[in-house]
C-alpha cells in the first residue's frame, strides 16, 4: 500500500515538473515570437523612416521643384507664345481689308455662329438691325459681337457699325446662323443655308444714317457682282410676327436691282 502510494506521488511530481517545465517553454517561445515581431515591427518602421527621410530629403526636394519650376516655365512660355500667335492672328484678320472693290470690307472672323459648307449656292441676302443691349453705349461694336453674339452662338455674314464700315463676320462660303426659323417668298425654309445675313447698327428709336445707307448700297452692289440674287428681304419679311427688323429702314433708300 505505502509502496502504490509512493509510486502515484512520483507520478504526481514527474507530471508536474513535466507541465511545469513544458509552460516555460512555451513561455519562452511566445517571448520569442513577441521579440521577434517587434524585431520585424522595428525594422520596417526604421526603413519606412529612411525612405520617408530619403523622399523627403532637402535635396531631392530641390530637385523636384526645379524640374516643376522648369516645366511650368515652359507650360508659360508655350502659352504666351500661342497667345501672342493668336493675338496677332486675330489683329491681321480685324486690320486686312477686302482691296477686291471699290469699299473697304474688314475681316474680324469670328469662331462661332456658323458651320462650314463648300460650294453653297447663295440667292438671297437678308437685312437685319442689332445694337448693344449689354453696355452704355447701344452702337459699341465689341459689345455687339463679343457679349451678345458670342453667348448666343449667332452671326452675320456682314455688320455695318455706326460709322459706316463694314465688317465681314463670317466668309459668304459658310453658313452664318442669322435667319433663325423662316422661310422666303418662294416657299423655301432653312434660310441659313442660302442666304447671306447683314446686320446694320441701330436701335428701335433711330434710322440707319447715310454713312451706313451708302455702306450698305456698296456690299449689296458687291455681293450682287458675286452671285446671282434672286432676294434682297428684311428679316421680319422672312420671319414675320417673330421679328421686326430691320428697324425704320427707308428701302426707297437703296437700289435692289
């Protein structure tokens, strides 16, 4: 009996220091796994750091704003130099007069208001009347074309300014969008696509003067020289109770033949 005892008691003991001796160990192990992930943790925070350090270095910055400096230099001087061709451009087409009658006609072209056509047959030319509704002054041809135009996506052919000049908006071979929904004596719609459209500078309160009566006498002979009329209206005779213009117009004032 004392002998059984004494055999379990062993077998107690030995167990225990087995368990015992089997938790340090696991102890340890866990330890190490612990050290070695902060070890692992440690060393990719200090390579973050240097990269970080590295990419934030004094010098590289130096070096990528310089190159930034010097592409934005060039981004300008491309634009500037782009500006300064369109500049010029466009102050070529305001200053070359038609020299091909006995008239001035000056090119300011614009870029709107108008799709290109090749080889239209043009029969009729339309009479119409703008002034500026946007600024002080209702004959400021800037206004007319730049601020009321321009927004609208419209245009002439022609526009005859207070002074009497003439300028050419848009070439005769493309159609100019100034007729809107209309239709000419002949039953014939889509007036854009024939005709060539002149707006004369006036409001509904005045009458075209004589500088512009004689302007106007002068494009109509030119345009009839270059294609065969068959029309010369008013836009309220194309588009009638829809518009109105061309305003307190004398058509006893020109020559239509």
């Amino acid at each position: 009996m004392k002998i059984f005892s004494l055999i379990i008691f062993f077998g107690v003991f030995l167990a225990g220091l087995f368990f015992a001796f089997k938790k340090d160990i696991w102890k340890a192990e866990k330890k190490e796994i612990i050290l070695n992930y902060a070890e692992e943790k440690k060393i990719s925070e200090s390579v973050l750091k240097k990269q970080t350090k590295e990419e934030a270095n004094p010098e590289n910055l130096d070096e990528i704003n310089k190159k930034e400096e010097k592409t934005k230099e060039e981004i300008e001087i491309n634009q500037k130099e782009s500006k300064n061709s369109i500049d010029d451009s466009s102050q070529r087409k305001e200053e070359t007069p038609d020299s091909s009658q006995d008239f001035e006609i000056k090119n300011r072209l614009v870029s709107w208001g108008y799709s290109i056509s090749q080889n239209r047959s043009i029969d009729t030319i339309i009479l119409h009347s703008s002034y500026n509704a946007v600024g002080d002054d209702p004959h400021n041809l800037d206004d007319i074309i730049e601020r009321e135009y321009k927004p609208a996506g419209v245009s002439p052919h022609y526009i005859i300014s207070r002074e009497g000049k003439v300028y050419r908006l848009v070439e005769d071979k493309n159609i100019a969008y100034h007729a809107g929904v209309s239709q000419v004596p002949d039953g014939r719609k889509n007036v854009n696509d024939f005709s060539l459209g002149i707006e004369i500078v006036n409001t509904g309160k005045e009458s075209p003067n004589s500088a512009q009566y004689k302007s106007i006498q002068n494009l109509l002979d030119y345009l009839k020289n270059k294609y065969k009329i068959k029309y010369i209206l008013g836009h309220s005779d194309i588009a009638s109770g829809r518009k109105t213009d061309p305003w307190n117009f004398d058509w006893g004032k020109i020559n239509k033949k």
